[in-house]
C-alpha cells in the first residue's frame, strides 16, 4: 500500500514517525499513534513459551521489530499538535487517510498495514546505505578484509603462514619497486598481523626493514631470512646457525 510523508522523505524513512487519521463521524476528529523500527531485529517466538508460540503461528511471519504505540490511534486535539510534535522530534509525519473510530478491528488492521509498508521502505533504504557506504569505503572494506585474514592466519599451520609470508614478502618488494605508497603500507600491515601469529625469533620486522632499505637489496640478505625462518620452522638448528653466520658476516660487509 502507498503511504503520505507529510514531513519527511517517503525513499528514506528514519524508523519513527506519527501516523494520524481523520475520523469519518462528524465533526471530524483527529487520531495519531506512533510507529517505532527497532534497530535491531525482534523475533517474539524466542521469547514465547513453546505452548504459547504454537497458538500464534502469524507471529513467525510479523516484523516485531516494526510496530506502533499505542496500537489502536489515540484523538488528538488538533493537526498544529501533531506536526509541531513531529518536528520538534524530528519524526516523519505519515497520514494515513480516514478511519472509522467505532470499527476498533479494522483500526487495528489498517495501523499494521502502514506499519509493515513503512517498515519495509526503512529496511530497504537502510541496506541500500549501507551497501553504498561499504562500496564507497575502501578503508572499512579493508577492515573488514584484514580481520578476516587475521582469523585465517591463526589456522594456518606454520608452513602454510610461511608461504604466506613469502608471497607478501614478493609483492612488498613489487610495491617498493613501482613506489606504490599505498600498496606498501598494505601489504606492510598484512605482514605485521601474519608476524603477529609467528614467533618472535622468526625475526619477521626485520626482513621487512631489509627489504625496505635499498642498500640491502643486492645481497641476499633478504632470502637468508626466509630461509632462517623455514629452517627454524623443522627445527633445523645446525642450519640455522650457518644461515646466521652468513647473515651476520653480509651484515659486517655492509656496515
């Protein structure tokens, strides 16, 4: 059904508003009730009795969470009450045409149809901002991205966070080659949150500080701690130890 916004916008309802009727008997007189969305949503049967939920099966097909207070429209004593009401809230005005204030039942039907109808415009432009806001914020998209590989990290067994590592590690150094800032401090990120899930002897910080400096870009010394870090993942330590030995003597040449 169409609803009337006298104050408000019909594409994009706030979630609260005063609906008011003018009654058919005369003289005319004027009756308003006030429609709430909740924020969250509102499943009644959860909070029912089983006995009781089975005899309201409607229930489990209603938008608790939409609903108007009171539920039968209370008079009111004039319109000027009413709008100066709504905007001095900041409500939406709705009207809702004629009614027949002896019929309390169709009262209550017609009330419940503009209910859902506003509901329904509330919940759609609500996805619809929301969806907007998510494609038009790469920050909070990548957010989003970052807590979920941060989850994914913490599965990984250590080869798996490894490999990982030696990807980003590859495209540290593409993005440092094309001085893409902003990839660089992505992908720095990444790799911060991936050390976070490693132990601190793996020395994660300071590859990436090797890679960084452009003066150690031509001496190995970036792959000797990928492989430093794979060795000390089997436990390896002999191993380790001549990869050390090679890291420190590179580093002396370098100084």
């Amino acid at each position: 059904m169409d609803i009337f916004f006298e104050i408000g916008n019909q594409s994009a309802p706030k979630g609260h508003a005063i609906l008011y009727f003018w009654g058919t008997n005369e003289p005319a007189e004027l009756y308003a009730t006030y429609i709430i969305i909740l924020p969250v949503e509102l499943d009644l049967i959860k909070y029912m009795p089983p006995f009781l939920a089975n005899q309201i099966p409607a229930a489990a097909d209603q938008d608790a969470s939409a609903f108007a207070i009171p539920p039968v429209p209370e008079k009111m004593e004039s319109y000027e009450q009413i709008e100066h009401i709504a905007r001095s809230r900041r409500d939406d005005l709705i009207f809702g045409g004629t009614l027949d204030a002896s019929q309390l039942n169709n009262m209550i039907h017609l009330v419940n149809d503009i209910v859902q109808t506003y509901s329904k415009g509330y919940r759609e432009n609500m996805s619809k901002t929301i969806g907007d806001i998510n494609t038009n914020n790469p920050q909070l998209q990548n957010e989003k991205s970052s807590r979920v590989n941060d989850v994914l990290y913490e599965l990984m067994s250590t080869q798996d966070k490894l490999t990982e590592l030696t990807k980003l590690i590859g495209m540290l150094k593409f993005a440092i080659d094309g001085n893409d800032n902003f990839q660089i401090n992505e992908i720095q990120d990444e790799i911060t949150m991936l050390a976070r899930r490693l132990p601190e002897s793996y020395h994660i910080n300071e590859l990436v500080e090797i890679i960084k400096d452009p003066t150690m870009h031509n001496t190995g010394l970036a792959e000797l701690y990928m492989e430093r870090c794979y060795k000390l993942s089997t436990e390896d330590y002999l191993l380790v130890e001549e990869i050390e030995n090679k890291i420190r003597n590179i580093q002396a040449q370098s100084q």
